[in-house]
C-alpha cells in the first residue's frame, strides 16, 4: 500500500495549513454528506452537488479542506487534479463562514469508490509482488513566481509504501524537466525530494503537469505514474497600462452635462480576478485646468463632460493626463499613465455679423447686370464650413426686383447687383435692408442670447441720365367696333420722354399692320382707317388686330410699343352652308345640316330652319340642337338631283336663303355615289346659256366633226392593207389558252409586193422543225395578198416569187404546200445556226418558249397579227359591253 505525503516545504503552506486548522477549530458539524465516486477521477470532474444554504444561507466564504476539491458557490463539488480512491473511504470537510454574522459551519463529505471489477495485471519479474490498492496521492505544491531562493528550493516530497520492503528509486518527466523549460525541476531518486532551481514567470508558465515514478532497482514499477501539479502563484509584478499611449476623443461643443465623450481601457497582465489586476482609473491633470469639464468613472474608465459650458471657440482641444493603478487603486499599487485629447466639434452656435452697420452705393439708372456693393462678415465658427458659410437675404426694399444679392464663394462677401433698370424719375434712392445667415441652421448656446440673424441698410442712390422715349405700358388696347368703316380716327399709341414727362418732340412711325389697315400720324401716333374694319378676317385673333409703334426723339433714340385693337362683335354675317349634300339610300334616309356663322357667338347659334312650301311634299324639316338640322325625305325619292331652298336665321334674326342640292343616290357613302350623264343634266335646271355660250358650243361641235371625219378617211385607207379577214373585226374576245387544231388552209393568198411594208412584226412559234423538236422563231413581213420571208444568211432577201420564178407582177395564188416547201428549210438552217452559236445570238431572237415572247427582241408580239395597226393601239376596248369591264380592270391591275 502506498502513501504519499507533502513535505511541509514552503512558508505559504504552512500558512495555509495553519488558518485553516484555526478555521477548523472555530466550526460548528452541521452535517455528513456520502458521495459514491468511481475509483478513478479525472480533473475537473463534476463529483456531487450539496445544498450549502440549509447549513447556512449566503455564505461570503467557502473552504475545502482538501484541496484535492474545489467548492463551488452553488454547492457543487469538482477535482482539481487527477485522483485514484483505494478501497477504503476518503472524506473532506466543506467550511462555510460568513463575515457579517460571525457564523461558521462545516459540512463533512465522505467518498467511497465502487469497486473494479476488472483483473489486475501481474509483472513477471516478481509475482510476489503486487502493485498496491491504493494510489499515492501527494498533496498539489505550489511556488511563488520571482522568489528570491535560496536555490535550489524544495518544492515536495513523494514516497511510495512499497519502500517499506523494497529499495525504491523515484523519477519526475514533464515540463520543466525533459521539456521546455529544461532543468527547472529535479528529484532526488533515493529520498523523492523535488527541487527548483531558478525562479520562476507565472505570465510565462502558470503551472507544470509533472508525472512521478516509483521503481525497484531491476525495474518494476509497484505504482502507477503519480500526477504533480505544481501552481505558480502569481506576484504583483506587473503594472496595468493603457493599451494606447496617445487616444483622441471627439465631442460636441455646448453638450450637456453627462455627455459621454469616450471610454479608455488598460491591460495587466497578472493573474485575471484577482486583487493584482483590479484597476482604478482618475484624471491627474487636465490641460488647461480651469475650468474643470471632464471626469472618468473609477472601474470602467468612461470619460464624461461635468458642464455644459464646452465652447469651441475659446479653447478646441483638452488634454487629460491620466492614471491606472491595480490592486484596486490602493496606495502600493503598481499604476502607470496615459494621454488622452479630447478635440470639440464645431456646432453653428454663432451666427455671422457685418462688419458694417449700414451701407451706401450708387448706381446709373436703366443699368442692368452690375455689381455695385461687396458687403463682409465675421463669424467665429469653423471657417470653410456650413456653420460660417454665409447666405445673404434681401428683406425689403426689392418689391420690384431690381436687385440680386449672392455669396462669393471665395471670400464669403456678399455681392449685391441691379437685374431690373431702376428709373431716376421714378426713385431717387432705394433702401434695402439685407439680413445673413449660415447654410447651417443656427444651434444656439445654452448661455447665447444673440440672435441667429444680423441686418443691416444698404442705400443705394440712382444717378440721372440722358435717356430715350419710354413706351409704357408695351402693350396698349383700344376698343373699335366691327364694320368700323374707313377714313376714321382711332386713338393711337402715346410715348414719354421721362426727361420731361411728355411726348413732346417725339415721331410715331409703324413697325408692323398685317392687312394694312391704318396709317399713323407721324407726330400725334393717333391712327386713320385705311380700310373697313372686319373682326372676321383671317388676320384678326381673337378678336384683337395688332399694330407695332415705334417713337423715336430727336437725337434718334427709340422705344416699341403694340396697340391692340380689340374688336366688338357686328351681327353682319348671316348663318352659311354647304350648297350640296348627299343622301344614300342603302344607309340612311336624311341628311345632316351644319351651319356655320362667321360671326361671335354671340352673334351665331341658337339658328332656326324653314322651308319653302313648294319644296315640304317632298321634304322634312327637323331641327336638333338650336345649331344642326336634318333634312329627311317623306317618302323615298328617285335616284337624281334635287334643290331644296332652305332659310337659316340666327339668333338675332339675320337670315339667308340658300338653294340645296340635294343628291338622292344609290350608295352608302358619299363617295360611292357615281350619277349617270342623264342625271346630271338635271343639274341645276335653272341654269340659262347665253347666246354667246350657245355659238361657242355649236363651233365647237363642228370643230369636232371635222376632226372625226379626218381620223375616219385615215383609217379607212389603211385598212385596205390588213393581212387578216375582215370577220375577225367581228371578234370581241376569244378563248386563249385553246390549244386545238384549226381549219387546214388549202391555200393562201400570199404574193410579193413591190414594197416591203413592214405592217407588223410577228414572233412565229415552231412546233417542231426537221425534226428535232427545237422551238424556233423566224422574223418575216406579211402583207395581204402576199408576204416575204428575210433570211439572216448572208443578208440577202428572198421571196416565194423568186424562188418559183414568178415575176412580181403576177397575181397568181399559190398553195399552203408551196408556202411550207419554202419556209420549211429556212427555219432549219435558222435552228442550226442557233445550235452552232456559242454566244447564242440567234437564239436570243429565234428560240423561246412557246408561253414567253421575249424582252427587247427586235420581233413584235404575236398579238399585233391582228386587223388593226400598231398606230390605231387598243382603243376597241373602250367600247367592250358592259360584262366585259371587270375582266377588262382585273387585266389592267395585273
């Protein structure tokens, strides 16, 4: 079985054990406590839980007396270290105290391990020998950092029972040992002594985990490792100290009082919760010193404004010196100290002032755009900033808006400058009263009594000058009436020289009359009707007719004025209308009339409709709104033109009679109504033709004749020489896409003529030619009578005469047989050349498709063959029947 013992080896636990066995004498037993633990516990394990407060409520002290243990406040038990319980029981006593009661109370803790089933592990060096039940527990060492010695110090003492009967040799590993840091400790291995052997850091190493063998002298271990910690107690050697020697903190001036302005922080690096490292802060000195702004809170260093009273303007930056000092602010206490700067921000707190209490300029009337005063400030706020950043204010004087006062962005002057003419006659000095502020709004002081805006007068005085003819008003109205014949006097447009206060001297001359209405008198400006005055001419709006004026003095100098001739409404116009309308059957019945009178409204509508009664049989009358009426027909009339005489009279009872034309149509608009001729001789039947007109249209008829006659005799000669039958003149349109065979032609009456007059040029289409089923087209001249057929090999021209022989005049008839032996074999050499061509000349005249007649080919269309010349064009069509005409319009759009 193995013991362990503590060696009583440092004042400081032998201290220890001295309080607390007075403590333990001084006790009262309150009660026991049995815990069942498992034989082996690892540090910091939770052990039990005891209700501290039924032994004794709100204790200020609680003890252990193993340290082993650690009690916390709410009873519950902890290890400190690692521990192995043998079989019997192990008990400790929980101390209670409290300071203000004078009461103490013990609580007896008794622990008993459960039993380990598990088989123990034999050595076979020595069977004998059995590792003991319980393990050697030594109690925890502990060393005070920077002792002074001597050294080497003895820390502890660890023994094992088995030395009882064996030689037993003890060893240490760890750090401090075998690790960094290297020989701090050592053991003696006969007597298990520990030693230090230096002084030690805690801020380095706050405690060493050290591992404890027993061993016999051939090797055998009878113990487990034994666990050593040995804690560095901490000593109070090092001094709290601001983390930033030099901190700055900003805060508005004229703050209240309790403002926070910042919070400073320092560092000790001695053990944490303890009394080495309970800081107090306080300010030694501020600078300057009086008066007294700021203090700090003791524990957490929070600065803070003690008056409202901070004016930047006196003094913008505070320097506090200031102190921390640990063992919670007690005289031996280590303390060290720091700067802060305190810097005032700047608030509008005062507003800008003149310089001057009163200003005096002057100014040229009739001046515009000039500065004429440069009036400074002062302000004691931060220069270049919103707070002394002036704005400037024209408060009275300026009703008219003759001025204009700005801030020069670079000095912060205010300028002052005319915009409007001032006039001498009129003023001859102006009083302003300017005011200033800030672009930030005024913040005032707790202790200011000053106002956030200053003013002041400026007087500006107007120098006379030579000046020109004013035309004032620039816009003057007379009234005239409507129909305000000519050769009258009207009031004209009147002109002040302000040197003299009259138009005297001064000349009127006219800038601009649109319809030349009036004249102007050169020295009065009165005007003179030149025409009769119309309020409903083009160039009247409004009502109103417009004249430009110019007056002009001696020296040449000048003013514009307008007159406005504003025109009362004359009823002289009556209602008009539209003398034709129309009605279409298919849509609607009646027509719509809407009047319109050139004069004022006042003139116009309400209109009232009446009818002639030789026209009510036929018609209706209906008046709608007092301005439209609708025509309707009593009963549906024949398609033609009819005049309706219609009276309209206004709401002063001018009145107008006019005749009607109404058109009766088969249609449903308008547009769509297309009259026959017949109709429209109806027109208008009480139209007369004077004799003149009668002759003019007789000769003009006898002039057509004529004309007609001689196109006639003209074609009658030319149709002579048609190649076709004459019954083809009795066709109007045949079927053409018929493709069947036609009579066969037993013969033709085809002869050569003298001349080879060139009627038309046809493009022939060839069926099939020497075989070879190749279209081809050959150009040939047809004539009645006769034809001739032009070869293009070698340029010559051959004739069906030549080659039979036959003389040109013989007017023998030949038979088709002959006319196919002679075109036959032309239009094969025709093919051949086209074949043998490579650029295709010929085939570009001669080969085409049957459905295609070519482009630009020197051959005509097949469609000129026909009994008509190319000169007579297609002017039959004009004089198809009626059926024919759509096909005719759908050929014409293709």
């Amino acid at each position: 079985m193995a013991v362990a013992s503590a060696a009583p080896g440092s004042i400081f636990c032998k201290q220890l054990l001295f309080s607390l066995l007075v403590f333990i004498l001084l006790c009262n037993a309150c009660q026991k406590i049995y815990l069942r633990v498992p034989s082996h516990l690892q540090a910091e394990t939770l052990v039990g839980k005891v209700n501290l407060e039924e032994c004794l409520k709100s204790p200020s002290l609680i003890l252990s007396s193993d340290p082993a243990f650690r009690i916390l406040e709410d009873g519950s038990i902890y290890t400190t270290r690692d521990l192995i319980l043998s079989s019997e029981r192990k008990s400790f006593s929980i101390f209670l105290s409290d300071g203000e009661r004078q009461e103490q109370q013990e609580i007896q803790v008794v622990l008993s391990a459960r039993e380990n089933k598990a088989p123990k592990k034999r050595h076979t060096k020595d069977t004998a020998l059995k590792r003991s039940k319980r393990r050697w527990a030594p109690i925890p060492a502990s060393l005070m950092e920077n002792s002074l010695g001597p050294f080497p110090q003895h820390v502890q003492q660890i023994q094992s029972d088995a030395a009882q009967n064996y030689t037993i040799f003890y060893s240490i590993s760890g750090p401090g040992v075998d690790k960094e840091p290297f020989n701090l400790f050592y053991i003696e291995k006969d007597t298990g002594d520990i030693f230090c052997t230096r002084s030690i850091d805690r801020e380095k190493y706050e405690q060493f985990a050290l591992y404890g063998y027993a061993t016999t002298a051939d090797g055998y271990a009878p113990e487990y490792p034994l666990p050593l910690i040995i804690k560095i107690e901490d000593d109070n050697d090092n001094a709290p100290y601001f983390e930033h020697k030099m901190t700055i903190f900003t805060v508005p001036e004229n703050c209240r009082s309790g403002t926070s302005v910042g919070q400073v922080s320092a560092t000790d690096l001695d053990e944490p919760d303890t009394l080495h490292t309970r800081l107090k802060y306080k300010i030694l000195q501020q600078i300057p010193d009086h008066p007294k702004h700021f203090s700090i809170h003791p524990d957490t260093g929070v600065i803070t404004t003690t008056t409202p009273f901070l004016d930047r303007e006196k003094c913008d930056t505070y320097q506090l010196i200031m102190e921390v000092r640990d063992m919670g602010g007690q005289p031996f206490g280590l303390f060290n100290t720091g700067t802060i700067t305190i810097s005032l921000e700047d608030e509008n707190d005062n507003p800008p002032s003149f310089t001057e209490t009163s200003y005096v300029t002057e100014v040229e009337e009739n001046r515009i755009d000039v500065e004429i005063l440069r009036m400074k400030v002062q302000d004691q706020d931060l220069p270049n900033t919103p707070h002394s950043k002036a704005v400037y204010t024209i408060l009275q004087g300026n009703e008219n808006g003759n001025f204009k006062i700005s801030t020069d962005p670079n000095t912060n002057e205010g300028v002052l400058c005319v915009v409007k003419p001032l006039n001498y006659e009129v003023n001859r000095q102006v009083i302003l009263k300017v005011g200033v502020v800030n672009e930030a709004q005024f913040s005032k002081a707790a202790n200011s009594q000053t106002p956030a805006m200053c003013t002041t007068t400026v007087t500006v005085k107007i120098i006379d000058s030579d000046e020109g003819p004013e035309c004032h008003p620039p816009v003057k109205v007379i009234q005239s009436q409507d129909g305000f014949p000519a050769g009258q006097e009207l009031l004209g447009y009147k002109a002040l020289d302000p040197e003299t206060a009259s138009g005297e001297g001064l000349r009127y001359q006219k800038l601009g009359d649109e319809d030349n209405w009036f004249e102007i008198n050169e020295h009065t400006g009165d005007l003179r009707t030149l025409k009769v005055l119309d309020r409903e001419s083009k160039f009247v709006r409004n009502n109103q007719y417009n004249i430009s004026v110019v007056a002009v003095d001696a020296v040449g100098r000048s003013c514009t004025g307008t007159l406005v001739v504003h025109l009362d409404d004359y009823n002289d116009h009556p209602p008009q209308i539209d003398k034709e309308v129309t009605i279409c059957q298919n849509n609607e019945d009646f027509a719509v009339l809407k009047p319109v009178d050139p004069d004022g409204p006042e003139n116009g509508p309400p209109f009232q409709f009446f009818l002639d009664n030789s026209t009510s049989k036929n018609w209706n009358l209906e008046q709608k709104d007092g301005k439209t009426a609708i025509l309707r027909q009593r009963q549906n009339l024949e398609y033609d033109y009819y005049s309706v005489p219609i009276q309209i009279k206004d709401r002063h009872g001018l009145v107008a009679t006019h005749v009607l034309t109404v058109r009766v149509c088969d249609c449903s608009t308008p547009s769509e109504c297309r009259m026959n001729s017949k109709s429209a001789r109806d027109v208008r039947p009480n139209v007369i033709l004077g004799r003149w007109a009668i002759l003019a249209m007789v000769l003009g008829s006898v002039l057509l004749l004529c004309i007609l006659f001689t196109c006639f005799c003209v074609t009658a000669k030319r149709t002579v020489k048609k190649c076709f039958p004459e019954d083809i003149a009795q066709q109007n349109l045949i079927v053409s896409n018929t493709e069947g065979p036609g009579e066969e032609v037993t013969e033709a009456n085809i002869r050569l003529p003298m001349q080879t007059s060139n009627i038309c040029d046809t493009s022939m289409s060839v069926g099939t030619v020497g075989g070879q089923g190749i279209k081809t087209q050959q150009s040939f001249e047809m004539v009645k009578g006769g034809y001739t057929l032009d070869s293009n090999k070698g340029g010559g021209h051959q004739t069906l005469e030549s080659v039979k022989g036959v003389g040109q005049g013989d007017t023998g008839r030949y038979a088709y047989t002959d006319w196919q032996s002679f075109t036959q074999p032309r239009l094969g050499e025709k093919v051949y050349l086209c074949g043998q061509d490579e650029e295709h000349k010929h085939c570009e005249d001669y080969v085409r498709s049957y459905n295609y007649e070519g482009k630009g080919s020197l051959a005509g269309s097949v469609g000129c063959c026909s009994d008509r010349q190319e000169e007579e064009g297609l002017e039959f069509l004009d004089q198809l029947e009626p059926k024919f005409r759509t096909l005719a319009k759908t050929c014409v759009k293709k």
